[in-house]
C-alpha cells in the first residue's frame, strides 16, 4: 500500500466523475507527474484527523474509483473508519471556537458571551436550540450565537432566602453562565391542595434572581427529583393507596402529578425565555432509565409540560448506562457522569449521535451518609475534567457548585447494601466538619481550591488574563466571604422532658397494631411526611424485642432506655418483667 500513489488538486479531475468528459485521460494517473502527489502511506501525515477535511473525504471517494485497487482494497478501506471507532462517531475538537487544532487558544478566539445574558439579550425569538454542523460536532445555539452550557447547581430550598444572591454571584464570578435547580413536590404541596411558595421556596424570586445576576437558569421540576431528598421529593402521601404505583401512569399517581403540574408549571411558563424570562431549558423527570417501568410514563409528563405551556427546549437525565431505558424520542437526551472518557457517550451515542453532548450533572464530589467516610474529589481531576469538557465543545453542569444544607428531616437515605441516612450538610466541609458532595463552595458558602481551579481555567478561556485589548467577557469580581462568628455554649435553665410534654401534643392514635407515619390520621388526612412518631403499648413480660426500623428507633421500657433498633440492629432483649403495667 505505501507505493500507492494519488493525483491531488483540480487540474487532474476537471469534471465530475461519470459525468460528461469522463475518460481514461482526464481520470486520476497511477503514476501522476512528481509535485502534483501524495503517498498514501509513506507521505501523508500520520492519523485521519492530520488530512484536511475536504481533501480527506475526496480522497476516499476518488479512491474507490481507482481502476488499481481490487475490490478486496475497496471494502478494507471503506469500512475500516468504522470498525475502528465501534461503530460510534468520535469527538472532536472544536476549532474556530476555543480550541485550535486541538490547542487552547484564548484571546480573539474567545467566549464572548456579553450580549448574552437574561439583562443584555432584549430581542427574543428560538432560544436555546440544538444545531448540526458538516464535519464538526452539533453544538448549542442561543438567539442564533454558538452556546456551550456552563452550569453550576444550587438548590435554592437548601439555601436560607437572604444568602441567594451571594452564592448566585459567587457561581457568576467564577466564571458560570447557567445555575440549575431542582424542584421539590413535597415542599411545594406539604398537604392536598395547599401550596407554598413562599420564604426558601419562592422559586419565581430565586429564578428572578438568577437573571438579575446574569444567569440563565435549567428548571428540572420533576415530579421526581431523587437529589438525596425524601422519597426523592414525592410527597408520602402518595403512599397511603395501596394501589398506587409511583413514577407509571397509575390513574391516582397521574391524578396527584396533573394537580401539582396545574399550580406549578402555571408560575414557570412566564420565566421562559420567549417570555422574557432566564428559563433556557426544562428538564423531564430525573434518572427514570435507573427505574424503568412504564413506557408510557415518560412520553406522558411530555406531554403534560407541552401542553401546560412549556416552550423551552425540553430535555432528559440519565446515568450513562441507563440513558437508553430514559429517554424520549423527540427530546434531548443527557447524561450523568463522575468520571469522563470518551467510552462515557457510547451508550448515549447510541440514542442520539447528531445532537449536542450536554452533561447533566458532572459529579464533583459524592454524597456522605451516617457510618461511611467522607467522600472527596480532588481539584485538579475535576479541573481537568472540565478542561476536556470544553476542548471537546460539550456542555456541562457541575454537581454541586453550592450544595447547602438538608433542613430538619428532609434528607433522604440509600439501600443499596445497608440503610443510610443522607447526613445533613449538602455542601463542601471546608476541611473541617462533617458534609456532603464536596462541591465548590462549602456549606456557609466560602471558596474551596476546587472553585479557584475552574476560576482559573475560566478566566484563561475568557481572556481576562490576556492583554485589554483582546479581553471579551470579563468575569465579575469575587463577592466578599461572608461574616463569621463563634457563639457561646448555651446551658438551658429550662426544659420539658418528652414524657411531661405529651399531654400538650396532639390526641393519640388509637390501633391495633402500629401504623406507618403517612397513614395517621393527622395533618387533615396527609398523614406525616417525616420526623418522629412515639409508639406506645402495655407489655406482660420479657424477652426479645424484634424490628426492622427504617431509619431508626430508640427504645424505651418505662422512660428508660433501652437502646436502638436500627439496619443491622435489630433485636433488643427486654429484662424480665414482674408488674404487667409496663409501657413500651
């Protein structure tokens, strides 16, 4: 094959091939005039991605027509692109954007996105839209302007109210243009019916906000949201008919969703981005591939969004391998990811391979639960992740920038081998307290190396290290850390112990046997959500004390303790009982 030779250039195929003026003098030479040839072997440059583009695909074409090659040459070359790549487009890098010929270029080949911000951009009409390019990657367009999603999430219900606008800020000043947020049912509808969006739970203000910072803002509104809330933010209630299947099309749980969806996506659909609002995406459900039982779930809230009003471009999030069972046709499809290589789009390219790559959450620490380690990510590995995520024009949204904190009893759990509690920091420790996902600012919202190395990176990208002249969008300056203190150790000289209080709480429940905090009959019919539930019964005896608690119960045989009932722990021997008017 390396003595193989090609004619190059217009003068040796002055006319189309097979067409008019097609003959043996004006088809390619197998042996063309020196100067005017490449060796398809010995002189080329080495790998594909080396030959200019036009040329690389002419020159597969003519080949096939060249009257030296047997055909068993043809199909070698023909199919072996193919059968290198697994059947599977490869990612390339984005020249004429930031990256040139596979380098970094900042400068005048910059971001500059400084028309496009909610504030900036008055004139409105696609939005956020999905594009395809000949010989180049699709990619996002906003308003017609090539887009890549940087974004950082923050839950503006783990957040106290008053400190939204530092951490929005301090996302902006990093160098974010996208902050993304879930949307928790059961904090929204604690009862059938009752709404609240007030105080932490004003959505409207915190996606007002947003775009008063700078930020465009991706809603995933559910109805399941799983992020390590209680029944993945699901209101319990749901659970007192027997007959009801969360996450299908059962009539009662489409019932309660079509309800919700009524209250909720009425407040959204005026902070849309066609309606002047900074809401560039919607996202349907969360992760539904991981639990796939219903094929028509997901293909129903589409259409339930669609016809609430519902614009944006509408999208799904999957964990990589479970992103085939999780999508819809006709919706963009994104992933879930910790770490990054190019065998993470495989399963993703096998759904969708002409569409922009957007990872919906690239997780930059783990979740703590109660009796495991502490789980970090180093900074350097998540800067370079982001790195490459750029270099290959995909769009990003980092989990977490901000996590906060899990409010009262609101954190969830796993089971995946043993119970555990999600603990209640959602955020970075710091380096000095128990927390959650090590995201990049920690749970009173103060930097972390990881944000200074993205700032970095960013502020490399953005040109705002580079002479005035060639800077485009320069990032706003870090806000201030917020004010510390150290208060004192409080003695209280007052107290009410539980057994002296509970003539001043509600009337018991009366059963026969104990009853799941949802189905008491409390909360005009709602039952508990969470929190704690005092059982109470008369025993006659000793002996052995079996239960499976989810998550946990302590023990008490006339207001002694007795110990714990946990996952793990599930038996406690009572002492020999002699009076039978013991209270357990």
């Amino acid at each position: 094959m390396s003595r193989m030779r090609w004619a190059v250039g217009p003068p040796r195929w002055p006319r189309t091939l097979g067409g008019p003026g097609w003959s043996a003098e004006t088809r390619p030479s197998r042996e063309p005039p020196p100067g005017s040839c490449l060796s398809l072997a010995s002189d080329l440059p080495s790998g594909p991605s080396s030959i200019p583009r036009t040329f690389r695909g002419s020159l597969l074409f003519l080949s096939l027509f060249s009257p030296c090659l047997s055909w068993r040459r043809v199909l070698c070359i023909f199919f072996l692109p193919f059968i290198s790549s697994g059947f599977a487009p490869r990612v390339k890098h984005r020249d004429n954007f930031v990256f040139e010929n596979d380098q970094l270029k900042p400068g005048q080949r910059s971001f500059n996105w400084s028309h496009l911000t909610p504030l900036k951009l008055k004139d409105r009409s696609v939005g956020l839209q999905t594009e395809e390019r000949a010989g180049r990657n699709p990619y996002f367009t906003l308003e017609g302007h090539e887009f890549l999603i940087f974004g950082g999430s923050i839950h503006y219900f783990r957040v106290p109210r008053v400190y939204w606008r530092d951490r929005l800020l301090k996302l902006r000043a990093c160098g974010f243009n996208t902050v993304t947020t879930y949307v928790p049912w059961n904090l929204h509808e604690p009862e059938r019916g009752r709404f609240d969006f007030s105080g932490n739970l004003d959505l409207e203000a915190f996606v007002l906000l947003a775009a008063e910072v700078g930020l465009w803002v991706i809603l995933r509104p559910g109805p399941y949201i799983c992020s390590e809330v209680d029944l993945g933010g699901l209101p319990s209630r749901l659970l007192q008919d027997p007959a009801s299947q969360l996450r299908t099309t059962n009539h009662s749980f489409v019932e309660a969703i079509n309800k919700y969806f009524d209250h909720l996506i009425a407040r959204v659909v005026p902070l849309q981005y066609r309606k002047g609002g900074p809401v560039i995406a919607v996202q349907v459900e969360n992760e539904y591939g991981s639990f796939y039982k219903d094929k028509a779930y997901m293909p129903y809230l589409h259409q339930a969004l669609l016809r609430r009003g519902i614009v944006e471009l509408l999208l799904t999030a999957d964990n990589a391998d479970a992103v085939a069972r999780g999508h819809i046709k006709g919706v963009l499809a994104t992933i879930n990811i910790k770490t990054f290589n190019e065998d993470s789009l495989k399963h993703l390219y096998k759904v969708q391979s002409n569409k922009p790559i957007l990872i919906m959450e690239y997780w930059v620490g783990w979740f703590d639960t109660w009796g495991n380690e502490h789980m970090v990510r180093n900074a350097e590995e998540v800067k370079n992740s982001v790195s490459e995520f750029i270099r290959l024009g995909i769009s990003f949204n980092v989990y977490m920038f901000h996590g906060g904190t899990n409010f009262g009893f609101m954190n969830g759990a796993t089971h995946i081998d043993r119970h555990r509690g999600v603990v209640t920091s959602y955020g970075s420790d710091g380096g000095w307290c128990l927390a959650d996902y090590d995201a990049l600012l920690t749970e009173a919202g103060d930097y972390t190396d990881k944000y200074f190395k993205l700032q970095e990176l960013f502020k490399y990208i953005f040109g705002t290290q580079l002479p005035i002249y060639w800077r485009v969008t320069p990032l706003p300056l870090l806000p201030e850390p917020t004010p510390k203190t150290v208060y004192p150790s409080v003695d209280p000289s007052l107290y009410l112990p539980l057994w002296d209080a509970l003539q001043y709480l509600n009337r018991p429940v009366i059963s026969n046997i104990p009853l799941n905090m949802e189905n008491l009959p409390i909360n005009n019919g709602n039952g508990q959500s969470y929190g704690l539930v005092l059982y109470e019964t008369t025993i006659c005896s000793g002996g052995r004390l079996h239960a499976d608690a989810q998550d946990m119960a302590q023990v008490f045989l006339n207001e002694t303790s007795l110990g714990i009932l946990a996952d793990g722990f599930q038996n406690i021997d009572i002492p020999k009982i002699t009076v039978c008017n013991s209270e357990i």
